[in-house]
C-alpha cells in the first residue's frame, strides 16, 4: 500500500516538475519572440560610449538563443542563482523575497477572508428556511462579481478602506456560489434531513455530517482559490501602490524583463500546481 | 428567473442598439476636443460632462459600449472556435494529443488568467497603433480563454464517442471527420452556448482589468477599460465618472442572466 502511494506521488512530483518546465519554456519563448524584445531604452542614454553601448548588445545577444538561454538560467536557478533583473537592476532572488511576504500577507488575507464571507453568507442562504437571506446574499455576491477587480481595489483605496479586505471581496463571490450549491447538496442528503428532523443540534450537523461530506470539494476548491487569489493580487497591488510580486510581475511585463517574468511564472506554476495537488491529494 | 432573463435580454439588446445607432447621429464623434469645455460638469449639451480634454464623455461611453461588447462578443466566438478544434480533437482522437492537450489545459487553467493576460499583451509594443492594441487585446482574450471551454467540449466529445449513433454512423463509413462535426459537435450545441454566454463577461472583465493597468487598447479608442482609468485619480472623479462602472456591471449582469445555469462560471 504504501508502496502504491509512493509512486502516486512520485507521478505527480514528475508531473508539477514537468509542467513548471514546459510554463517557463514558454515563456520564455513568447518574451524573447515579441517585437521590441531587442530593443534597449538604455541604449537611448546619450552619455554611453561605444563599449558600454556593445556591452548591452552583447547582454541582449546571449539571450538570443532561447534554449540556450533557458538551459543556461536553469543551470543557474538549480544552484540558487535566479539571476539580476536588467530592468530594476537587482537580484531577482533579492526582489522576491523583499515582495514575497506583502504578497503573501494579502493572498493570506484574501483567501481566509474570502473564504469566511462566502461561508458566512452560504450557510444561512442554505439553511434559512426564507428565501430573503439566500436572495440577499446572491445579490451581493452577483454585484461584487460584476464588477472588475481592479475597479473593487481603486474604489476601496480612494475611500481610504482597509487594502487587505480587497482580495476577500474578489474572491468572495467566486467562491460563493460553489459554496452555497456544495452546502445545499450536502444538506438535502437523507442522513442530513433525518438527522435535522430528530432535532440534531445544527452546530452537529454542520460539523459532524455535512462538512465532512462536502470536504473533497472544499478542499479542491480551495487550491484553485489560492491562483484566484494571485490574480486579484496583480490589480489591487499595482494599483495600490503594494510592493508585492503582483506588482513585480506587471513592471516585469511592462518592461520586458525575461529573466524576472520566467522566474515568477516558473514559482506561480509550481505554488499553484502544489496546491492543487496537495488539495487533491487531502480530498482523496 | 425567467423574467428576470427577459429583462436582462431586453435590457441588453437596447444598450446594444442605443450604442449602435448614437453612431449614426451627427456630430458623433469620441476624438472631437471642445477645448472650451474642459472636464465640465453635465450639461444640456454634455449630459456625462467632458473629460480633462474636453471629449464628451457620454459619447465615449456610447462607442466604448459598442466595441467592448461587439468585440467581446467576438472574441468569446474566437475562443469557442479554438476550444471546438482542440477539445473536440482531443476528445475524438484520444491517445497521447489527448494527453498532451489536457496537459496544457491544465497549465493554463492554473496560471492566473491576469498574469497571462499580463504576459502576453506586453509582448507587443507599448507605442502600437491604437486599432493593432484594440484588436491585440481582443485577440488575446481569445487565445487565452480557450483552455476552460476546451476541457467542456472534450468532454462532451468523449460522453458521445462510445454512443450508438456514433457506432452506427462509423459502421455505415461516415468518414471520421464528418461523425465529429456533423453528428458530435451538433448534440453538444446546449454546451457550446453555455461556454459562449459565460465567456463574453469574463472577457469583458478582462479588458476592464487590463484596461485599468494600462494594457488595453490605446487612446483615442474608448473601451470599458480604458475608461475605468479615470477613476484612478482621486482628484478627477465625479459622481458621473461612475458610469463606464455602471455600464460594465449592467453589461455583466445581464449576461449572468442570460448565460445557461445562471452564470456561474463568470
């Protein structure tokens, strides 16, 4: 048995590993094929001279080869060399973790939070008897998701409200609706109306009957949050001003940085396949 | 919810022809700057007021109405067409492209949509003419939003693969080609729609966000997105600055209404 869960694992380690690969290879090809790529706005400076100007045609010529250039930055990340971004110009091991904990600071906040109002709002949506509490919660919750993300965060910010309950109110309503429907499966299931109509103490049927029923779902539903929640990171923190890895990214895409966009997508590939699988690998 | 799915069809059907016939009226135009009107207030002559040059906004809202749903509407189209193709191939042919295609799938579906979206458009240059950025952005929208459909389509395609119809339709020497399109593809029509309706406010929400960071189409041309920009500084914003907002959110709702299952992949 344990034998069979090892090369379970194994597989799926195999698999995330060559998922990551391909993600970073392709981005890498994308970047290095898009017009301008060549192009240097330092190359504008008129105070270079010749050598200083054939220095960075030079630094552009190395990253001609894309598969040279990504066996060449793979070698490096395997020995912890993420290499130096030429467009902020620092290490990007460096920029990651001065950014990592604001990003994950407000994903962590996003994902609880998120997770609380969609709970909080589903349960009396699924268990009032009258229809106005679950009218009310869906109206909510189809407003929020009608609005752009990046619209929810300027708003918030310009009234001076708290930046962290940004990603909870975008991740809220997309989670949601699952919620409220793996609450309503749950609790029309014939153990469950037995046991509300012995009198079971609801706090006990939540609990005991219907959490661990809906549980699998739950638990791969919350993998995806964790994605959906870098995604809202992106807007809320360029926008806001946030130092984060969302911001990291957008002034990476903005500037063409080949070497910081391969690394984050490389590490959003493998932080969001990781939970997948760990959400999957809970749920089985 | 019927009625409320009337409502939403009416609804949209007149902010669509309201859109299309101000393009008709005289003096239409989103570039024209009355330099004398400087971000003034609403007026009989400028019901939404004017922006910081002078353009009117309610005309803008009008035209930017037109291309984001025209275009979403196109580019939800485009996606489908690729999901078709991929999905249904993979579905029908099995083996290792089916490997391969749910693979990728999956790797798209668990990057964040944003960073890709991100990603791509930056691809380009910053300083491209403003129709290349509109049609670039809708055309990334379409590239991107096909993994999701795709996995519903191979679904679907597999579901039928095995039925009988199939089994005789091979039997008689339907070539392979013509079983997929002409007795596959037709059955998951529910499904195509479905996918079809659900993407065009995801894509509309898209070009919000991009437009929001400054990715979306350039000016002169008004999109929802670009837009959504005034509001990025405190000091400009009006109460009537709201509406590129209020448009969007009526736009995406109607569509939740109208989408099969009520939307609930947007």
């Amino acid at each position: 048995m344990p034998h069979i869960w090892a090369i379970k694992i194994a597989r799926k380690l195999a698999a995330v590993g060559a998922t990551v690969l391909v993600g970073g290879l392709l981005t890498a090809a994308l970047v290095r094929m898009s017009p301008g790529f060549d192009s240097d706005e330092r190359l504008l400076d008129s105070r270079l001279d010749g050598a200083s100007r054939a220095a960075i045609r030079a630094e552009h010529a190395a990253n001609s080869n894309i598969v040279s250039f990504y066996a060449h930055r793979l070698a490096a990340m395997l020995h912890g060399d993420l290499g130096q971004s030429p467009s902020l110009r620092r290490p990007i091991g460096e920029l990651i973790v001065d950014r990592l904990p604001v990003t994950a600071e407000l994903m962590a906040a996003g994902v609880v939070g998120g997770w609380a109002l969609a709970f909080a709002l589903a349960l009396p949506a699924v268990i009032c008897r009258r229809k106005l509490a679950s009218q009310v919660a869906g109206t909510f919750s189809t407003c929020m998701l009608c609005l752009p993300p990046a619209a929810v965060a300027v708003l918030i910010f310009a009234w001076g409200g708290p930046v962290r309950i940004i990603v909870a109110l975008v991740l809220f309503p997309r989670l949601f609706d699952y919620c409220r429907n793996l609450l309503a499966d749950a609790y029309a299931r014939p153990h469950i109306v037995m046991a509300r109509a012995k009198g079971v103490r609801p706090s006990r049927i939540l609990l005991r009957h219907v959490l661990p029923v809906s549980a699998p779902q739950f638990l791969a539903l919350a993998g995806v949050s964790v994605s959906m929640a870098f995604g809202a990171c992106i807007p809320v923190e360029t926008l806001c001003d946030l130092p984060g890895l969302g911001q990291l990214a957008w002034k990476a895409a903005i500037a063409r940085d080949l070497p910081v966009l391969v690394c984050l997508t490389m590490m959003i590939t493998v932080v969001t396949q990781l939970c997948n699988s760990a959400s999957d690998g809970a749920a089985a | 919810m019927k009625r409320f799915r009337t409502l939403a069809w009416i609804l949209l059907a007149a902010i669509l022809a309201l859109s299309l016939a101000a393009g008709f009226l005289p003096g239409f135009s989103y570039t024209e700057q009355h330099r004398e009107f400087i971000s003034a207030g609403p007026s009989r002559h400028f019901p939404l007021g004017t922006d910081d040059l002078g353009r009117d906004r309610l005309v803008r809202l009008l035209c930017a109405t037109r291309i984001s749903l025209l275009l979403a509407a196109a580019a939800a189209l485009g996606a489908l067409l690729l999901a078709v193709i991929v999905g249904g191939a993979a579905g029908y042919m099995g083996g290792w492209f089916d490997s391969v295609m749910v693979r990728t799938v999956d790797l798209m579906l668990s990057l964040p949509w944003l960073f890709l979206l991100i990603a791509a458009r930056a691809l380009l240059p910053l300083d491209a003419a403003p129709e290349t950025s509109l049609l670039v952005t809708y055309f990334l929208l379409a590239l991107l939003g096909w993994a999701a459909p795709a996995r519903v389509v191979r679904a679907g395609v597999r579901s039928f693969r095995q039925s009988d119809f199939v089994m005789q339709a091979r039997a008689l020497g339907c070539p392979e080609i013509r079983v997929l399109v002409r007795h596959i593809l037709p059955n998951l029509r529910p499904v195509l729609l479905a996918q079809f309706w659900t993407s065009i406010p995801i894509f509309i929400l898209a070009e919000a966000n991009l437009g929001f960071l400054g990715l979306s189409a350039s000016e002169p041309f008004p999109t929802w997105g670009n837009l959504l920009r005034e509001l990025q500084s405190p000091v400009m914003v009006r109460p009537e600055s709201f509406a590129p907002v209020a448009a969007v959110v009526l736009a995406v709702l109607c569509f939740k209404f109208i989408a099969p299952w009520g939307g609930s992949q947007v």
